[in-house]
C-alpha cells in the first residue's frame, strides 16, 4: 500500500503493473487502494467483459477508450480523483500495448493492471510497452505479515528492537507460531480463515483448491503439447526438495528426460509466478550475476504453505515435530527462507556449491555490496561443515547460520533465528 501511494504521488508516475501469482491478493489490493485514496474506481475486469475484450483491437485512441470505459462502468473518468483498474489484462488482444499509449498521450490517468496470467501473455509476441509502465512484485505473506495478521504486533515489534535477550525468553512462543506458519503459509485466503475461525482443516481445504486452479490453469492456457510436461514437473518439486542435494535434476521427473524436454514448461511456470529459480553461482564475487551457472538450480514454489499441502504434510506432524519428516522439513525450511529473502527489494539471490565436492551453501545473497553466505538448518543441529570450508576458502566479511538456535555472534559466523529472518538485512 506504502508502495501505491508513493507511485500515485509522482509527478512522473507511469501505468503500473502488478505481477504477482494467482491467489496472491492482487485484485484486492488494487480495489482497497481504489476506495481508500479514490473518489471513485473504474474497475474492468477483461476476463469477463465480453464487449471490452476487443476495444484496443483497431486503434489506441484514448478518447475513444476512455469512452467506452465510461459507459462499461458507468463512471464518467476524470483523472484528478479515478482510478482505472485493467484486471485480467492479458485477456483483450491489445490492452497491454495500450499503457504504451497511455504513458505517452495521456499520463494524466492513474492507470493499475495486473493478471495472474501476465507473464505468459508477455511471450507470446505481445508488443510490449518497454519503459513506460511500472513493476510492483505482490507475493504471499511474508513471516512479518503473517504475525500482524494474527493480531501478534507486539512479537513482531520484539523482533525489530533486536532485544536478542528478550527474544530468547519467548523463543518457544516464536518457534510454535513459525510452525503454524509452515503450514498455513501467507497465501492471504488462508491467513484470513485461520485467523477468524483457527482451523487447520479448512486452511487446508483453501490450499488444496488453490493447488487445483493452478492445475486448471495448465490445461486451460498453456500450450497443450507442453500440459504434461508443466503437471510433471510441477509435481516433481516437492520430492526434489526434499533430497539432500536440493539441485533439480531433470532425470528425477522421468527416467532419461533431458532439459530440452522441459525447458517451455519450466518457462511457462516461471513466467506465472508459481516458481521461484534459484540458480548456482560459481563463486561469492560481486556482482553474483556474472558467476551464475545457468544449468545448475533449484525450484522452489510460490508459497511454504502450498509445499505442505502438496506434500499432504498432516498438522500434527508439522506443529508437532516427527521423526519421519525430518527429509522433508529441510525442504520446508528452505522454501521459508527464499519466500522472506524474495520480500526483500533488489536482493540477488543464489545458492553455492563447489566443484568437487559436496560442500554446498544453501543461498548466497548480494547485500550492500558484499556476498553473504547463509546456510539453513531445520532444527538446532548447527554442525556447518560446507559453511566453514566455504569461510575458510573465500574469506567472506559475514557468514550467517539460520536455524531454530537462538542469536548469536561468533568470530566468523553470526546465528540468526528462524523466525527473525525479516532483520537479516539490519544486523550491523
């Protein structure tokens, strides 16, 4: 919200564009910010607006636009006090094209789209307006947002003053909301019925059909040569998780399949959100970007909640601890840190791993000018051997250990808990 009001108040404000998965609140929040900072919202919604879906099909008029706009909506659009919505905007032939013409006849509109589609529609040779539209990423909610969701403010407080020592007394209280948050994860549908009615089966109910419209989502609007390969590949994630070596490795999906076979549906979730790649960087130089090994990496999904739920990880296990998902809860504690890393702006993230040996740090970041190595453990067990052999041979000026340990600053190594990873960013 922080982030559209700041882009309202510009005086060189463009047409923005929210990318984000579907699910992940985008719609919600274009209209709360619509009736919030608004005299009015003219919202369209081009998936089911039959008679608009062709309006950008003969030309950019704005008038014209604007016109039919106004009888559609039945609000007469004055730029000082409207906000236009295009929602589902990867649906009319020419609506994306048309911000272009927005941003250069008539920036005087204050223009949002977004479409859980969006990427895809983008290769799929639509003339895209290059440098005249805005990006806002919308993910699930993060830890730090989860906490304020269930009216737990003053823990997330605690965790911003640093008072390490104050945080260690309610260690316990951290680590069981932090298991509550495995399970529900931050998709915002879920967060909402467990914070009114506190029941883990109808989170998982909400899950289990968000997981189903993205299946649909495959057969209905991917190419169908690929669908099968997206369902395979989508499915295999969790299971390549939960290897020791977390790297994806084609061979897993099916015996003898190659990246060839793969690489249009990898792209395909990619471009819809539902994946998040991390590639290997050969190297903690700056920038990452130029020690990045493109063929090796691992897939992480949108959101930790959807990765228990597609594991069909019961609460009991997750809230209570068991034996026989300990594989698993490193998957789970991974798919946690990428999805609070992703939440912090302009942060290049990796993973490490040597040549010739197993030695493998779990992600390596770019932070104020310097590669951080961060090594993750599920639990207390705080042997890190990949993380020493990687100080000892590169020399890092910090190395961070996060894990359910408590926090504490060693020579060569500072560990961060679990649940206070929102401060990684703020801990000279």
């Amino acid at each position: 919200m922080q982030e559209l009001l700041s882009w309202k108040n510009k005086s060189s404000r463009k047409p923005l564009i929210i990318r984000g998965a579907r699910q992940v609140g985008k719609t919600w929040i274009m209209k709360e910010f619509g009736n919030s900072q608004y005299k009015q919202t003219a919202y369209i919604n081009f998936e089911s607006s039959m008679v608009l879906k062709e309006l950008f099909i003969n030309d950019y008029n704005i008038e014209r636009i604007i016109t039919a706009l106004q009888i559609e909506t039945g609000i007469q659009i004055n730029p000082e006090n409207t906000l236009i919505i295009f929602d589902e905007i990867q649906e009319a032939e020419g609506a994306i094209t048309s911000l272009k013409y927005f941003c250069e006849n008539a920036p005087q509109y204050h223009i949002i789209a977004a479409g859980s589609l969006l990427g895809v529609a983008l290769h799929e040779q639509v003339s895209f307006p290059v440098g005249k539209v805005e990006f806002i990423d919308l993910h699930p909610l993060n830890f730090s947002e989860f906490l304020e969701a269930l009216d737990k403010k003053s823990m997330l407080d605690l965790i911003k003053s640093k008072d390490w020592v104050l945080i260690k007394s309610f260690r316990e209280k951290f680590i069981a909301l932090l298991r509550k948050y495995y399970y529900i994860g931050g998709m915002p549908e879920a967060v909402v019925s467990y914070s009114k009615q506190k029941d883990f089966s109808k989170v998982r109910a909400i899950q289990k059909r968000i997981l189903g419209a993205y299946e649909q989502d495959f057969s209905k609007h991917a190419p169908t040569r690929i669908v099968p390969r997206i369902r395979m590949l989508w499915n295999s994630i969790p299971s390549q998780l939960a290897k020791e070596n977390k790297k994806f490795v084609y061979g897993a999906i099916k015996t003898g399949s190659r990246a060839k076979d793969y690489e249009l549906a990898l792209a395909w979730l990619i471009d819809c959100g539902l994946v998040n790649k991390v590639n290997r960087a050969t190297k903690p130089g700056i920038p990452l970007k130029a020690y990045e090994d493109g063929s090796a990496f691992k897939l992480f999904i949108s959101d930790v909640g959807l990765l228990a739920a597609m594991g069909n990880l019961d609460v009991k296990t997750l809230i209570e601890g068991n034996v026989l998902f300990e594989e698993f809860k490193g998957a789970l504690t991974e798919q946690y840190v990428l999805q609070q890393l992703l939440g912090i702006p302009d942060l290049p993230i990796y993973y490490w791993s040597a040549e010739r040996s197993t030695a493998e740090i779990d992600f390596l970041v770019q932070l104020e000018g310097k590669a951080i190595p961060l090594e993750v453990k599920a639990e207390e067990n705080l042997q890190a051997k990949s993380l020493k052999s990687f100080c000892q041979k590169y020399a890092p000026e910090t190395a961070i250990r996060i894990s359910m340990s408590d926090y504490r600053k060693e020579d060569w190594l500072t560990n961060l808990p679990l649940y206070a990873i929102s401060e990684i960013a703020n801990l000279n």
